[in-house]
C-alpha cells in the first residue's frame, strides 16, 4: 500500500508546473550562477521572497527578467 501512495505522490508531482523556485533552482533554471541572481536580488531587479530563512523567487519574475534581455 505504501508504495502505491508514493508512485501516487510522485505522480502528482511531476504534473504540477513549478510556481516557485529557491535561489539555486532559479541560477540553474536561468542558466546563471547563484552569484548572479544574488546580485539582481540585492539591486532590486528581481523580486524575491524569505520563508523560514529561505530565498524563494517566483517563475514569472524569472521569466521577466528573460524578457527584458531579449
């Protein structure tokens, strides 16, 4: 029963978009250093949130951020 759960779960997972990325998950997603979104969050170009001590940043100010380079 129990591994019948976790193929759920895993499941359900997998179909879900990612609305929020932490600040690793955003370089790696941008195709940049951690150093680098670090820089935008600090100079006020990207907009980011702390839960619990972690920085977390919402897919559309990444994609944003993709526009205004393009």
């Amino acid at each position: 029963m129990s591994n019948k759960r976790n193929l759920n779960i895993a499941v359900v997972e997998k179909e879900v978009e990612r609305v929020w990325f932490r600040q690793k998950e955003a370089a790696k997603w941008l195709g940049v250093g951690e150093s680098t979104i670090k820089d935008m969050r600090l100079n006020g170009t990207l907009s980011y949130y702390t839960f619990g001590g972690t920085v977390l940043i919402r897919k559309s100010d990444l994609e944003r951020q993709i526009k205004k380079v393009t």
